[in-house]
C-alpha cells in the first residue's frame, strides 16, 4: 500500500461520516496510549512547581491524589466514548444541545492548539541546550518548528498510526525515567530529599492539589477520542486508569525529583525551565523530553481535528490535519507563551470542569449510561437537540461553575482549592435544573451497543 493509500486509509477510520468507531485496542494498548501521552514535558515540569514550596514526601502525596481524583473523572468521560464509540466534544451534544455542543468543542480546539504550542516550544528549548553545549548553535525557534512538523506528519496517520508508535514510545521514556531516578537518589539518598526546606510562599497544599487535578481535567477534553477505540468497557477503563495514573505519577515525581536533586546538588531551582533540569541529568533526561513531546502533541493535533470534525463532521481528515498542524506549527514561533502556563492550566480547569459535570452527570444520573448514538450524529432535531439546538439547562450551569471556578482561583482562593468544589456545585445545580423541566428524555431502553461494547 502507498503513503497516499494508507492516509486516506487513516483518514477513513477516524471520519464521523461512517458513525461509531470500531474498537480494536486492547487493555494493554490503551494502557501503553495512555502512559505515553501523559509522560510528557509539560506535566514533567509541572512537577518541579511543587518543590521547594512543599515537603518532597507531601508533593508526592498530593501528586497522588490530585492524580486519583483527576482520573476518576478521566475514566468516567472516556468509558462513555468506549459504550458510543464517539468522541468527548460529540458527546457533549447529549447534554448541551446539537448546538450547544458547538461550545465546549470550540473551548476545546483552542485550548488544544495552546498545548500544542507550549509543548513544542519547551522540547525546541530541550533541544537547543542540548545543542548548543554540543556545538555552540541556538535556534529555540527552529528546533521548537521542527519537532512539531513531526509531530503533525504523526498525525496524518491518524489514530491506527498513533496506537503503533505511543507503546514504543511509553517503554523508552520508563526506561530513561527510571535511569534519571535511580541517579538522582543514588546521588542524595532519600534522606537528602526528605531534609530539602519547604516555603508555602511559592507553592501551597491546596494549589498544588488543584494543579494536579486539571492536568487530569486537561486531559479529559481527548479520553473519549481515544478510549472509542477501545475493544471493551473494561479495556477502556482499566487501561486508561493504570495508564494514566502512571504516567502522571511518574512524571510529576520526575520533575519534582530533578528539581530537588538540582537545589541539593547546589545549583539553582528555578521551576518549569527544561534547561535546569536536563543540565543536572544531560543526554537521558532530554531525550525524555523531546520523545514525550513527540508521543503527546501527536495526541493533541488528532484531538483538535475530531473537535473540527465535530463541529463539522463531513470536513476531510486529511485537509483538516494539515490545516490546523500549519497553525501548531507557526504557534511554535511565539516563545513567550510559557510565562502563563499555570494560569492556563487554571483557565482550562475553569472552562472544562463545569462542562465535564454536566457530562457525567447527564450521562450517568439523568439518562442511566444510555445514549441514542443515530441521534447523537444527527444534524437536526432527534432527542438531543432541545430548544432550537441548545439545551439552557446545561448553559447556566456552564456559566454559574465557569464562573466559580474564577472567583474561588483568583478572587477569594478557597482553602481546598476549587476544583471538587466548583465540579460538586456544577453537577448540583445541572441534576436540579433538568430534574426541574421534567423527564429527561433521549435514552433508548436498552443501553447502546458498538461493537460489542456495551
């Protein structure tokens, strides 16, 4: 088969013109998705934001839990792709309306293309300090350019081509996640991280709890366009649940360890540059960063175009690819991205939290895990398509957490952080707001089957 017939090969399984997916990935090909997708450079150097503001045994409890908490919504969202066969932002049409939908998928493709961006940057950063002590060459722009134009040519593929690459790519970054460990104690011991000194000036329990739970939260936005390819309810759930677990435990504790080993080996801490912590580790620790970025922003381009094809399902994979790869790619010029990073994070969590409430509950709660999927995939009227396309239900509890979600961040922080809060007074107000306009109707008696996969 040529290149142009396997494209076009590519981009026939992942078009919503044909309905549901067909699922085919195993339990430990979902896990392997998973665990590379989120062994990543981002959530690495998310990591590093947690030391020295806590106690080294504290962030790795908080990276834990933040972890558990996070996930479980993961999971939830991404077992409702694998019953549908479809992906997260159709979904959403259940709750917010054909129309409605239209929303959290546009939420969704820009804040994709935001990930995108700072995660090519920081591996052209990696790549360019590797480099240039090799060399004396520096181009953070040129480097950051190339790596993503790979990562677009990945994505061509589509998702068949994602699932061959990700397990590969998973087992070279444990294997050198595991080398740059076993250095870093070797080198301090675990008495050494224990003694480093905590200052709640630069990161609090509370913060660092919710930073961790919307990285989770950020990832969900793609669980269902991935986990609709899962061959069973129970692959999709306990591959996603081990996989990302994993992968963001280990991360977060990589960077949090590379940071501290950097402070106890007497030189500077300065959090979230790729630069402190390779110059501690070298050659392994880059080639972690640079193959996650691979493996992830791959992830995320084929998140974009199915948050296009939902808006517009009869839009052709391929031209909808290069489309949006070409503005990932010009994205990676623009360097100063990263000074906001953290507040990104939260302006995700402020976006997505409310929207993935109002998922899970109307999927769970209000309709018993029964969708209408020809109905789902209709453009006009079916079950889901409430007033004039638009569900209001759904909107103001939208806007009511939205809006929370940035008085309790940046207004009046609450002392637990205000992600649970803002998910519980989300999913509160939408199960009383539908429970309120009566039956709730669209859920076919039995639940929906793909493939086997109810």
């Amino acid at each position: 088969m040529s290149l142009r017939q396997r494209l076009s090969a590519a981009a026939r399984a992942d078009s919503l013109d044909d309905g549901p997916a067909t699922g085919t990935m195993s339990l430990g090909r979902t896990a392997m998705v998973w665990l590379a997708a989120n062994m990543v450079v981002t959530t690495l150097l998310t990591g590093t934001l947690f030391v020295p503001g806590l106690p080294y045994g504290r962030a790795l409890l908080v990276i834990l839990l933040g972890t558990l908490v996070g996930g479980s919504v993961l999971v939830a969202v991404g077992a409702m792709g694998t019953r549908t066969g479809l992906p997260t932002m159709v979904l959403a049409r259940a709750s917010f309306g054909r129309r409605g939908g239209y929303l959290p998928a546009a939420f969704n493709l820009v804040v994709l293309m935001g990930w995108s961006w700072v995660q090519a940057i920081l591996a052209g950063i990696t790549v360019d300090h590797v480099v240039q002590q090799a060399t004396g060459f520096s181009s953070p722009v040129l480097f950051s350019v190339l790596c993503q134009a790979v990562v677009v040519a990945l994505a061509l593929f589509g998702h068949a081509g994602i699932s061959r690459v990700e397990p590969w790519l998973a087992v070279v970054m444990l294997a050198v996640a595991a080398v740059v460990l076993v250095t870093a104690f070797a080198d301090v011991g675990l008495s050494g991280f224990a003694s480093l000194p905590a200052d709640p000036a630069v990161m609090t329990t509370a913060v660092a709890f919710d930073v961790v739970v919307a990285t989770a939260i950020s990832w969900t936005v793609l669980s269902a366009d991935f986990n609709r390819h899962a061959r069973s309810q129970r692959a999709g759930v306990l591959g996603t649940a081990i996989g990302y677990t994993a992968s963001t435990t280990i991360a977060m504790a990589l960077g949090a360890t590379a940071l501290g080993h950097v402070a106890l080996t007497g030189g500077e801490a300065v959090s979230f540059d790729p630069t402190v912590v390779v110059s501690g580790f070298g050659l392994p620790l880059a080639l972690v960063i640079v193959v996650s970025v691979m493996a992830t922003n791959t992830l995320v381009v084929y998140g974009m175009v199915m948050s296009y094809l939902g808006i517009r399902p009869r839009a052709d994979f391929l031209r909808v690819v290069l489309v949006l790869g070409a503005t990932s790619i010009l994205g990676a010029l623009w360097q100063g991205v990263l000074g906001s990073f953290v507040g990104f994070l939260f302006l995700i969590s402020a976006l997505f939290v409310p929207v993935f409430a109002i998922m899970v509950v109307d999927h769970y709660v209000l309709r018993r895990r029964r969708y209408s999927v020809p109905d789902l995939l209709a453009e006009r009227g079916g079950a889901y398509w409430s007033s004039g396309g638009v569900n209001p239900e759904a909107i103001a509890a939208f806007a009511v957490g939205a809006g929370l979600a940035y008085y309790w961040t940046s207004v009046s922080p609450l002392p637990v952080g205000a992600t649970v809060p803002v998910f519980a007074v989300t999913a509160v107000l939408y199960l009383g707001l539908a429970l309120g306009r009566g039956p709730v109707d669209g859920a076919p008696r039995r639940p929906v089957q793909v493939g086997g996969r109810a």
